[in-house]
C-alpha cells in the first residue's frame, strides 16, 4: 500500500471522528438551550435533507471535475465551517436561524464530498492492492460507527459540550492536511463536462438509468421508504433519552453504538489477506 493510500485512510478516520462528535454533541446542545422536541428533531431533518439536496449532484461533480481538488475544497470549506460554529457557539447562541443555517453548511458537504471519495480510491491504489484498500477503509468504517459514539460521548461527559464541539476544528483540519499530501497525477479534464448544463444532464441520465434497471429502481425505492423510517425514530431519540430517561452522554453514546452497530469481522479478515 502506497503513502497516499494511508495519507487517504488517516484523514478518513479523523473525518469519522469529526462527524461522531457532531452527531451527538450537536442535538445535546440544541436540547440543553431550548429542551424542545421541535428543535432538537428539526437538527436532524436538517442534516437528511442535505442528502436528499445535494447527493445527486456528488457523483456529477466527481465526474465533471479533479477529485482530489473537490477533497481539498470540501475538507477546506468544512474545517472553515466548524471553526465559524465553533466561534458562535463560544459566543452564546443568540440566533437559532444563524444556528441552523451554520448546521445546514456544514452538513451540505457530506453528500457531494464522498461519492468523490469512493471514485478517487482507485487513482491512488494499485488495481491488485484495491479489494484491500476498500476492505481496509470499511474497517475503519464500521470501527467507528461502533466505537466513535462512545468514544464521543466519553469526551462529552469529561468536558462541557461547547469545549468538545471547539475541539472538533481539530478532526476537520487533519483530513485537509493529510488530502494536501497526497501527490497523484491530476486526470485530464473534458472542458465541456464543466460546463453547469452537463452536470444537470449527468443527474438526468443517473435518474433515467436507475428507473430503467428494474433491480436498481427496487432497492432505491426500499432503502428510500427503509431509511426514512430509521431517521423517523433517529430524529428524536436523543431528545427522548435525555428528556425521558434522563440519559447522559456517555449513555448516549452506548445507545448509538449499539443501534449503528454493524459487523466488521468480513472487512477485517480481507483486510489481512493478500489479494493473489
């Protein structure tokens, strides 16, 4: 495996991280100033709604332009949104649309940044080290989904929320940093794929093909109605836990750990085994 490859990994983590500390830190402060079951839920609805925004535009735009560039402006742009939150939080939230509207940037990244971020893996692995690399990259995946919610909700528990949320800049800036390092050669651009009007028409014909293909149609259609009834329940429970069970971070972290749980023996056992 390359230096850029672990370059890659490294600032993925820390991206993982940022992103755990977030989801829990995030609803427990908005409960902590308001305790309103409204607004803690509308933190989330903001969050999905970037998703269903600004996905269709990821693929599109990793397709239209430089990868590693696009890792670089959404690392950058991120790191420079976490500090702005961070600067308003430590000045007391007297604005809840100002509040909102910072969430809604920040979470706006997400969605275009990692279809960017699958497609650029194989820029920088070798074809024979690719099944490892992804392998790899899933490890890191699902360690986080199981561990990064207690592992933020221990940091809670130590320290007031608006310390950990300051501290956050930190885990934004190291992807940046380590996606600045990565030296491959840049892919050569089609000047008309960057043109607006073709990215749209990109969008287009993604939509026409997955209607078309019967398999994928389905299975979009079940995760969409799958999904919105996971977020359905997501989007309240830490109000719920902290308002009827007076749950604390660290509980909290538990009750997400367990609910995101997901297997990682399989991407471990390729992960430590040479691709022949």
């Amino acid at each position: 495996m390359t230096k850029n490859f672990y370059f890659l990994l490294t600032g993925y983590t820390f991206s993982l991280t940022a992103d755990w500390l977030y989801r829990l830190a995030v609803p427990m402060l908005v409960y902590k100033l308001t305790a309103s079951s409204f607004n803690t839920a509308l933190t989330y609805a903001l969050t999905m709604t970037t998703y269903l925004i600004f996905s269709p535009f990821g693929g599109a735009i990793a397709y239209s332009f430089d990868k590693r560039k696009i890792l670089i402006f959404g690392d950058f742009f991120g790191f420079i949104f976490s500090i702005i939150f961070a600067i308003y939080i430590s000045s007391g939230v007297q604005n809840f649309i100002l509040f909102y509207v910072i969430i809604f940037l920040i979470a706006s990244i997400p969605p275009m940044y990692h279809p960017t971020f699958q497609s650029f893996l194989p820029s920088i692995v070798e074809p024979k080290d690719l099944v490892k690399a992804n392998s790899m990259l899933s490890s890191a995946d699902n360690l986080m989904t199981a561990y990064g919610p207690i592992f933020s909700g221990i940091l809670i528990a130590a320290y007031q929320i608006e310390v950990i949320i300051m501290l956050t800049v930190i885990p934004f800036f190291i992807p940046f940093i380590c996606v600045l390092s990565i030296k491959y050669k840049s892919e050569k651009q089609n000047k008309n794929m960057l043109a607006v009007k073709k990215i749209f028409q990109n969008i287009a014909d993604g939509f026409i093909y997955t209607t078309k293909n019967k398999v994928i149609f389905s299975c979009s259609i079940l995760f969409f109605f799958l999904n919105s009834a996971i977020n359905l329940i997501n989007c309240n429970l830490s109000f719920i836990l902290q308002n009827k069970f007076s749950a604390q971070a660290f509980d909290l972290g538990v009750s997400y750990s367990i609910i995101h749980y997901r297997c990682n023996g399989n991407c471990w056992f390729f992960a430590c085994t040479k691709n022949n």
